[in-house]
C-alpha cells in the first residue's frame, strides 16, 4: 500500500475545498448550537421555554377565537333571557322557590335565600345568615345541598309545599351559563352600587330600572324614584323623575307604605350621601340603588367592559350582556309607552314545572324594546302587599362591606338603623 504524498494531498484538497469548508462550517454551527443550547439551559431550562412556547400559542389561538366564543356565548345567553321573560317571566317562579326555601329552613329565621339560580330542569338559592352551621333542608323538602350556604332542587316544585315569597323582589342580574340569576332585592341592606366599566354599568342600572318600572303598581314596588339623566328608565310608566334634592325631601316626608320605594341616582356627594344613608336606616321600606361607587354601601355589582358581573361577597359571577340587549332598546329616542308584557303581570304559580310559570312557548326573536305595564291599557291582578318585617334577621358579615375612612362619599350614617332584612 503506497503512503500519500504531501502532493497528492494537496491536489486532493484543492479539488474538494468546497465540500470540505461545507463539512466544517457545519460543524462549527453545530458546536455553537450546543453551546447555546447549555448556556439557555442553564439560564431559562429547556422545559420551561417548551411550555412557554406552547402558553403562547395556546393563548393566540384564544386571542383569534375569543370574538367566535363571544358571539356564540351572547347570543345563547339572549335566549336563555328571551326564554324566562317569555309569558309570566322569572319573578313569580323565583317567588315560588324562594317560599319553599324559607319552608325548608322551617323555624331557622337566622338564614334566608339572598339569590336564585333558574336553570333548565333545576333550582339553586343561596343562603346567607349569621353562623357556620348552615341547617339542612326538611327532609320532605325538595332541596338538596350541594354546597356551602348552597341548595339545589330538581323537577317541579311539590303542590301546596309553601306559600309563595310576596314580600321578595328577585330582579335578574345577568345569565350563568344557561341559567338565570335573580338577586332578592328585597334582603338588600338598604343601598345598591353599580359601578365599574362606565357604560356597562350604566346599562346594566337600566336594564335593573326596566324590572323595577314592570314590578310597580302593586307587583313589589310601591314607588320607583328614578334621580338621574334621561338615559335610565327614559320614557317607562311606573316611574317618576325628579332632581336627587327633590327625591330626597320627598322620602323624608313621606308616609312609610306598605311596600317597597326605590330610588335610582347617580353618587351623591358626601351630604346627600349621609341623607341617604340615615332615610335608609330609619326606613326598612326604601331602597337606593346607585349608578357609581359609594363607599361603605352593602352591596356592590362590579362591572367590567365585557358586561361581566361580580360580587364576590354575594358569590355573584354573572354576564349582564344578554340581559342588557333583551331588556333596552337599541335607541334611546323617545317613543310612546308600549303595551304591557306578560311578564310584569304577578300570578303566582301553585304546583307548576319549574320555570314554567306560563305556558306560552319562548319567542326566538329578541324584543326590540321593553314593554312595561300601561295602568290604563294593561289587566292586572289583585295587589299583593308587602308585609313590614317585625323580625327581621341580621345580615352575614360576608354580605356587609365597611365604609373607609375619609372625604369621599359614604354611605355610613351614625344613626341607629331600625330593623331591616340583611343588616346584622
């Protein structure tokens, strides 16, 4: 075997320069890769970088899907709204279950249902009350519980279990998957605040001023106050619109009635704040409802820009978006007082399916606008009056928010509140 020369050598590597120079150029990447790859390693962990990656296209894919998910989300909610409001509405079934939630609790006068969830073939409420020993339901109850200061019930409500609640007023706050969320207002402490996203919130105050206006007349509002712009409850029966100053002499002069007066403003400045505050303690028949943060109110519904509504101290994660497009109109313009809906008619049901508290099939058009009882057009039934508590229980302390220190408006009051359902 003949050794290679120098020459021949070097003739070789004059004729594959090229590959060659390839062969180590490669080489010297892939050093530098290795290199890299342990030094990244060291710093950041190949591991984490993986699922960082995978994170973030997980999240784009959310990102350019959301809006699809939105859509779909709002307008399966817009039926669910339609559904309920259809013929007598959710307000007399939430009534029904919300009697026999009080009969389940049977001589337990600490714990009452704040909040009732209508879904398809099932009930929920919530409990709140002073104590950790939340009792059971009545063994011959339909209600189960399911969780904490949580009971759920299936089926139909059982003929003659209980009378219906006539002293509550369930108005609904927004949609849960397919289920629909009434908040009593009723166990409310005394003042409401709606605030967050500007005009989410000032939507969803109106459609809460659209209920209220529907329930006046003998149905569980006495007297709908509403002390603010053109923009809630503009041109609805039932209401009467005056100044926040004008509002305020008249509560305090007036006769306190058998029933429920509710008024809507704007956050009051710090002195109409403390008026409001000592009317409210003095009088367990008002309620304030208020379009803005108020410090030291009781309950407060959070909004965000997606219509989202949350309370944590209620346990309250609900959309108002479906509820907001069903109830308002999409114009604000000023139109003749439409007939009256079905749903603002009170007939308590006796022994019916759950939810079905009118025969009628659900409408799958969306309303353009509400309709809100005309008391000269519109047949109603016997007024059921609202009974003055005599005992009322005291409130939970996850259900009372404390007023901060400090010049911004509040709704403490140093006077001594009288008895009212929810204060402690």
């Amino acid at each position: 075997m003949n050794t290679p020369s120098v020459s021949d050598l070097g003739r070789f590597l004059d004729t594959n320069r090229q590959t060659l120079l390839t062969v180590l150029t490669v080489l010297e990447l892939l050093i530098l890769l290795v290199v890299l790859l342990q030094w990244f390693d060291r710093r950041y962990g190949l591991r984490g970088a993986g699922r960082r990656i995978r994170r973030g296209i997980v999240g784009a894919a959310r990102d350019l899907a959301a809006p699809v998910v939105g859509f779909v989300r709002l307008r399966r909610g817009m039926g669910v709204v339609a559904e309920r409001f259809a013929g007598s509405g959710p307000v007399p079934s939430a009534r029904a279950w919300i009697g026999s939630a009080r009969s389940a609790l049977a001589e337990r006068s600490d714990f009452w249902p704040y909040l009732v969830l209508l879904g398809h073939g099932e009930v929920g409420v919530r409990l709140a009350g002073p104590g950790a020993d939340v009792p059971p339901p009545a063994a011959e109850s339909p209600w189960r519980v399911t969780a904490p200061r949580h009971w759920r019930a299936r089926g139909q409500l059982p003929p003659g279990s209980a009378p219906a609640a006539d002293d509550s007023l369930p108005i609904a706050v927004g949609v849960e998957g397919r289920t629909m969320v009434l908040l009593d207002f009723a166990r409310c402490p005394g003042i409401v605040s709606v605030h967050g996203a500007p005009t989410p919130a000032e939507r969803l105050v109106s459609a809460l001023v659209v209920q209220l206006a529907a329930l006046t007349s003998g149905h569980g509002v006495h007297r709908l106050i509403v002390a603010a712009e053109p923009g809630y409850g503009s041109g609805l029966v039932g209401t009467d619109r005056m100044p926040l100053s004008e509002a305020l002499t008249a509560l305090a002069t007036r006769l306190t009635p058998n029933g429920l007066t509710v008024l809507v403003c704007r956050r009051p400045d710090p002195q109409a704040a403390a008026q409001l505050a000592s009317l409210v303690a003095d009088d367990p028949g008002l309620l304030v409802v208020v379009a803005g943060y108020l410090p030291g109110s009781r309950w407060r519904l959070r909004v965000d820009l997606a219509g989202r509504v949350t309370a944590p101290e209620l346990l309250l994660d609900v959309d108002s978006a479906p509820l907001v497009r069903c109830l308002l109109p999409r114009r604000r313009a000023a139109l003749p007082a439409p007939p009256a809906p079905a749903w603002a008619e009170e007939e308590l049901p006796g022994s019916t399916a759950f939810g079905a508290a009118s025969s009628a099939p659900a409408e799958p058009a969306v309303p353009e606008s509400p309709r809100i009882p005309d008391p000269a057009t519109a047949t109603l039934p016997a007024a059921h009056r609202r009974p003055r508590p005599s005992d009322p229980p005291t409130a939970n302390d996850d259900l009372i928010e404390q007023a901060p220190d400090g010049q911004r408006p509040t709704a403490y009051s140093g006077v001594e509140s009288v008895g009212r359902t929810g204060d402690r």
